[in-house]
C-alpha cells in the first residue's frame, strides 16, 4: 500500500492553513482506499525540512507539503539526495510555485494532483547550506519579504505583498552592488537583484516570467537605482512580466551568481530572509522530483 505523509504548516497563510485541516481529513478519508496517508504538523521553523527527511527515511512514496512556497521550499532540503516525489496542497500567502506548477491556488486542484499528477525532475537553487526552489534575492525584495513576516501577512494573498512594498519604498536605500555572473563581473548601484528558478514570487509578481524550473539555469532580474515616483508607475506591470523592456531593468542567466554589496543588504531565500551580502547562488539540475498536474508537460 503506498504510503503519503503530509507535512501541514498551520501557520501558512497567516495561520489560515490551520483551519483547513478538517477538510483535508474528510478528503482523505474518502481517498484512503488504496493508499495509507499520515498528516504531520510543523511545530516550527525549519520543522518540515526535518519531517521529510525522517519521512525519506522512513520510506514513504510521496511527501507532500501542505503550506505556501516557504513549507515546500522546506521540504524540499529535506529530500534533496533521495528519489521520493514531493506534492503541494496550496495554503500559503502566495502559493507562487502553485502556480507555477498549473496547480493554481485551489487546495482541490492539489489534491487532485496527488491522485493523479506525474512526477517531474525540477531543479534546485543553493545559497550556501540551503537549496530554494522558487527565488532568492538581494535588497528590496529581501527588505519587503522581512516586512510581510512582521505583520503584513495578516493581509490576503497578493494584498499582503503590495502593503509591503509600499511600506518598504519609503524606507529601503539603493546601493552599489558588484554581480559576477558565472565569469562575467557587472557593477551598478540598484534597488534589487533577483535570483530564480521559477518564474514569480510575492503572490503573482512575475519578476522571472520566462524562468524554467528544468533548464540548468537561473534566471536574475537586477533592477538599477529608480525614484520612488518612477517605481510606482512602473511596478504594476511586474504582476504582467512586461517590465523586462524597462531601462532600469536587466535580465541575464547563469549557472553560478555572487552578489557583494555596499553596504550589505539582506538576503531572501524562498521567502525567509537569511544573512545579508556577500552570497554566491547556483543551480542544482534536476535536484528533486515534483508531482505536477497531469496534463502538466514541463515547468
């Protein structure tokens, strides 16, 4: 009998994961036929990279994460090395790689995906001890991720993102930032530098819109130093991925990214905000094994 263990974040979604449990149960229930499933709640940070690792270990066919980018992102450095597929029941802020995946934002479609969708070989990004699956940053980014955490994620979804960035534009302070891009260095003061494996983050901000989880290949968007008034008028169009022909905006692909800045600046890694400059980002080709809808050819 195959054996799934769902790792639930009841914190995801500003503590709106909790609440969906019961209903999960009662899904489960109906689909326990063939398949012997365990629910396993995080007690914390850093608590489900642990739960699917003991998971791995343990042998189950499939982990799922039930939580938003950060919970998958998770449980994705706790499988890193084996060959188990992990699955994604949408209950975050954002539910961005959700999105990438086809799954969208509906917990239904991701349940369905657990029955029915396909393992696919993603890859992985890596920032020092720490893989990502979505995007890691440097700057504002890291500055708006560090605001949400402290309040604005009460807010729903993409409300909570945009609260915080305009919190954080009346703050945040340009700096100089030297880009060495697997061998070619690049030097700018900018706002941000964006470091994807998929395409959006922040509750649909397609900052990557033509980034490929299984191309090799990270794909950084560097915005240079803008005014405020200029970035407002030209941030919406972020949420469309038609802000690549901007002036201020550059898009390149590595294998191998260092970002050094002065002053450091913080640095965001699917969502969490760890350390600060210097970091050296690079990819992991096809790292971990993700169960995508099955009429899902590629991510």
């Amino acid at each position: 009998m195959k054996h799934i263990v769902v790792i639930l974040n009841p914190q995801a979604g500003g503590g709106r994961a909790a609440g969906r449990r019961v209903a999960m149960e009662r899904w489960i229930a109906d689909h326990s036929a063939h398949a012997l499933w365990e629910i396993q709640q995080t007690a914390g940070p850093g608590h489900a990279t642990e739960l699917a690792a003991q998971a791995m270990e343990r042998g189950a066919d499939l982990i799922v994460a039930a939580g938003g980018d950060g919970t998958l992102s998770e449980v994705a450095n706790g499988v890193v090395g084996g060959h188990v597929p992990v699955g994604l029941l949408p209950l975050g802020t954002g539910n961005d790689c959700a999105r990438h995946f086809g799954i969208g934002a509906d917990l239904l479609s991701g349940l369905h995906t657990l029955l029915h969708g396909k393992p696919h070989r993603v890859d992985l990004g890596r920032a020092g001890n720490r893989y990502f699956i979505n995007i890691a940053g440097c700057g504002f980014d890291a500055a708006v991720a560090r605001h949400v955490r402290q309040g604005w994620r009460r807010l729903p979804g993409t409300l909570a993102y945009i609260g915080a960035v305009l919190h954080t534009l009346l703050t945040f302070t340009p700096t100089w930032m030297r880009l060495t891009l697997d061998e070619t260095p690049r030097e700018l003061r900018a706002l941000m530098c964006s470091v994807a494996n998929a395409s959006s983050y922040g509750g649909g901000m397609r900052i990557a819109p033509n980034a490929r989880m299984s191309d090799g290949l990270l794909d950084v968007c560097v915005i240079a130093e803008a005014g405020r008034i200029e970035f407002l008028r030209t941030f919406p169009r972020v949420f469309r991925g038609t802000h690549l022909d901007h002036p201020k905006v550059q898009i390149h692909r590595a294998q191998r990214v260092y970002v050094q800045s002065d002053p450091p600046v913080p640095v965001l890694i699917d969502g969490d905000v760890c350390g600060h400059t210097p970091v050296e980002f690079h990819i992991c080709p096809r790292a971990i094994s993700i169960l995508i809808p099955p009429d899902r050819d590629a991510v």
